[in-house]
C-alpha cells in the first residue's frame, strides 16, 4: 500500500456487525480501498484482511469500556447494534445504553473520530403504532415517548458540540438483505414461509390483514442502505442531519406477491389472515427435514425465523412510506427496483444453501 493511501485510510467501527444491517455495511466497506473495519457484536465473524472482529456485549458498560476503549484508530462509529424486546417502551432502556457506552468508550481515546452514524427507522414517524402521516418526511414532528430511536438521535445532538465529530442518522423502510439470527428480516420470512409453503404441496397464501395486500408500501435494500451510510457519513454536506432512505419506488403486495410465488413455483391462494408466529411454531422438524433433504446449510429453525416481524409488517393495512427527496437533495442518487431486489435476494439465499 502506497504511503498516502495509509494517511488517508479510515477506520469504521460497525456496532451491530452480525446484524442484516451491520453485516451488508461491512461487506460495502471492504469494497471501498480507503476502509479498515472493525466489527462489533456479541458473536464474531472471520478475521480477513481489512476487517477484524471485536465480541463485546455492550449492555455491560465495563466490558465495552475495556474492549472498545483501546481502539484509537476509530475515525468512524457506524452504529447498527439492536436489542429486541417485547414492548415499545422495553426497547428503549437497552437500546439508549449501549449507544451511550460505545460512545462512551470511544469517545475518550479516538482523537480523529469524524463522525458517528446512527441507524434509525419509520419508528421515529410512529409507523410502528398506526397509519402515520405519509410519505413521512424528517422535518415531521415527533411522537409521544417511549421511542428509543429519537432519544439516540437526542443523545447524540446533545453529546455533539464541541466535539470532534459530526452525526448522521439514517432512516431505511424494512431493510432486505442476508443475515442469519436477526429478528426483524422480512426477506428471509417470505423465503421459509414460501420454501416451506412448497414443501407441504401448498399455494402462497398472503397471511397478513386483508388491507395490508392492498396498502401502499416500500422496502430499503442493505445494499443501497449501506452506499447511503457511507455517503451521509463522510460527505460533509451531511453533517448532524438525518435522512429517509428507501428504495425509490413503491408497491403493494397485492401485485408482488403473485411474482413472488412465481419464483418459488407456486401458485397463489385468497389471502388468509394468521398468525406466522403462531402457525409456524410447530414447524422445527419440517425445517430439520429439508435441511437434510436438501442439503441445505445446517442453519438452525431459530436463526431463519423472524416469524414476529413478519407478522408485524403483514399487519400495515396503511398506506407505510416517507418521502426520501431530501437524501437525493443532497446528492444521494441510488436506487434499487424492489421487484428484482426480492428476487436477486431469494437467489442468494439459494446460492447460499439457505433455502431449496
Ligand atoms: N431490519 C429492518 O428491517 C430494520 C428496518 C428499519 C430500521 N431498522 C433499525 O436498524 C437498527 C439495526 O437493525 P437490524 O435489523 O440490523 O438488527 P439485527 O439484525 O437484529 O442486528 C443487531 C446487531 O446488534 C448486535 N447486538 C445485539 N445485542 C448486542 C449486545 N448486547 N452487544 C453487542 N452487540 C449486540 C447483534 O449481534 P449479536 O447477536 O452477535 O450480538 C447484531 O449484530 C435497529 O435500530 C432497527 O430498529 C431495522
């Protein structure tokens, strides 16, 4: 490496490395020639080249004192990390802390930290709780507390003046992408429920609300999510803002869910309300035989079922999206069509053994 490519490289801490989010910023980064990365979550990863892996958990405050507080080199804190709970107001305690103490840490011994990136969603506009005002747009007011997201953001517009670095806060519809043991990956939901749809000699039935197959929405690629990081994170135009960043088009189930059928095999039935969470917990032993039959990677039934999650977005019978014009106001001019997304992420899977 050349000695003015060493001056200029950049050290990425991405918190939340083995998440769908944190996992796919990475893979970005290391296509970039001017980032080191090091990974941060409870489990590792592979060491290769350019990345290392720090385990931490960060919900103990001396332990990610002890491990995170040597590394000096960080220039860039890319915060991804998620602790799932069953209540709103639950999330907010443990999600607020460990943000708290990774910057913490940080902080205290990283004299070139630049810029911290906080990853957010459409809970800051309320999606989670009910038709939300749409295309929700970032100068939109907040909602009535607990919402873990606007008190990160909070803590960072408050940690931030006088300091060395600047924030940006990203704001992606669901995100798709390949992770492994995630709770929230909507991707991986409709890819077991098709796969294993098949295998019982099924048709694809839409098991959300029955609004929820015509309700307008919108999905955010990992990969587009990940460009969009890296370019709020180090264009200085970007500074202490936050951005909606989506896909770029929109859809209804209604029209994509027949595609998605297609590309699995299956034909389409009326839609059926029901519970994932609940009709696919006795499903375990089906996963372990085509895991077999198949010779599919020996992912466990936990680690490819987000069933809770899937519920959670089959229930949107409103319309779910935000206007994301400011991000390419600013010069980010990515997009994905959603349709194709879908289905290059079901071919991964496939390629990976994930799925038949
Ligand atoms: N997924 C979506 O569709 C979506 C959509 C919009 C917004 N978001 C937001 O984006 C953020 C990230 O979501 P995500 O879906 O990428 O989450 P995720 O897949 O669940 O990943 C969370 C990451 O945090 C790590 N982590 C959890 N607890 C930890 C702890 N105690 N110590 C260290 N690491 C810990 C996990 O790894 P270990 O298990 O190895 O620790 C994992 O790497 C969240 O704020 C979420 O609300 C997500």
């Amino acid at each position: 490496m050349k000695s003015d490519q060493i001056e200029t490289m950049k050290t990425a801490l991405v918190v939340g490395a083995n998440g769908v989010i944190g996992r796919n910023l990475i893979n970005y980064l290391l296509t970039l020639s001017d980032w080191n990365v090091i990974g941060v979550s409870r489990r590792c990863g592979d060491d290769t080249g350019r990345l290392r892996y720090v385990p931490v958990n960060l919900l103990n405050e001396d332990e990610t004192r002890e491990k995170l507080g040597t590394l000096t080199e960080v220039t860039h804190i890319f915060y991804a990390a998620y602790q799932d709970r069953p209540t709103w107001a639950e999330l907010v305690q443990p999600n607020l802390s460990m943000l708290v103490n990774v910057v913490n840490a940080v902080e205290a011994v990283a004299p070139n930290l630049q810029h911290i990136s906080l990853m957010q969603g459409y809970k800051v506009y309320g999606a989670h709780l009910g038709p939300f005002k749409t295309p929700a747009k970032e100068t939109d007011a907040y909602h009535m507390p607990p919402e873990f997201n606007v008190d990160q953001q909070l803590f960072l517009e408050q940690r931030q003046p006088g300091s060395t670095w600047t924030w940006s806060a990203l704001r992606p519809s669901v995100v798709c992408g390949f992770a492994l043991g995630n709770p929230m990956n909507l991707a991986m939901v409709i890819a077991i429920y098709a796969s294993m749809s098949k295998e019982l000699g099924l048709p694809l039935r839409f098991p959300g609300k029955p609004g929820a197959y015509h309700s307008l929405l919108e999905m955010t690629d990992a990969g587009l999510l990940a460009r969009a990081t890296v370019w709020a994170a180090t264009d200085a135009g970007c500074a202490n803002q936050a951005f909606n960043i989506t896909n770029g088009d929109l859809f209804r189930w209604n029209e994509l869910w027949p595609k998605i059928a297609a590309f699995f095999e299956l034909e389409t039935a009326p839609p059926l309300p029901m519970s994932l969470e609940v009709v696919m917990a006795d499903k375990e032993p089906l996963w372990k035989s085509m895991v077999e039959k198949y010779g599919l990677e020996n992912n466990g039934y936990k680690d490819v079922s987000s069933w809770r999650f899937g519920d959670f977005v089959f229930a949107w019978d409103y319309d779910f999206f935000a206007d994301s014009s400011k991000a390419r106001r600013f010069g980010f001019h990515d997009f994905v069509d959603t349709e194709k997304m879908f289905m290059d992420i079901f071919e991964d899977f496939r390629q990976r053994k994930v799925i038949p």
